[in-house]
C-alpha cells in the first residue's frame, strides 16, 4: 500500500509515547514498522480485530497476521469495527502503561476490552 510505505519511510523527529496500529500487516511493511516503532515507540496499541490478530485477512500470503506477530503490543482493543469506547479506554491504559514506564505508578497488565 502506497500510504503505508510512505509512512513508515517518514523522517520522524525524537521519540512519541503512544503509537496506534488499525489494520493487518503485511510482510512489506513489517520491516519498516518494527525499525520505526522500536526505536521510537513508549506504547503500542492495537485497535481493531485486524491489527490485533490479522482478521478476515490472516490467511492471505501476504500477511503476517496481528502486529504482535512482528512487534510487542501493550493495548489490544478487539472488534471490527472498534467501539468508540473501547478506543477510549485503550488509550486510558495506554497512558497509564506510559507512566508505568516513567516510574510514576505501578505498570498495570495488557488488558483486551471488548
């Protein structure tokens, strides 16, 4: 997908603390999201039932399934589509995985909502 390369071939300044994921990932892509995220990425979320295990698309060739498949997640929120409210309190968690990660609180488990 031509959005897709030019994303991950994007010249981000510094780090962020939160990345989001929507969608299924294919081979070509898993090597510029696993570059780009590890060195960059406090958090990772994955929304929706084809970034958390591949979805109606997992078994096509050219797709390696879930994101964790190629990076470690800390957010799952499952569905097709995402509730708004499930999206919601995946970032909440989210947040609170980053300050677990300062060292200001206790690191709460990945959590699935559905």
């Amino acid at each position: 997908d031509y959005r897709c390369q030019n994303y991950l071939e994007l010249d981000l300044d510094g780090a962020f603390d939160v990345a989001v994921i929507e969608g299924a990932v294919t081979t070509e892509e898993s090597e510029g999201l696993v570059r780009t995220l590890r060195e960059r990425a406090g958090v990772l979320i994955a929304i929706g039932a084809c970034a958390c295990t591949g979805g109606v698309f997992q078994d096509c060739y050219n797709v390696v399934g879930g994101v964790d498949h190629v990076i470690p997640v800390d957010v799952y929120v499952p569905g097709c589509a995402a509730k708004p409210e499930a999206i919601i309190d995946g970032v909440v968690l989210a947040l609170e995985v980053v300050k677990g990660k300062l060292g200001l609180r206790d690191m709460p488990q990945t959590t699935i909502f559905e």
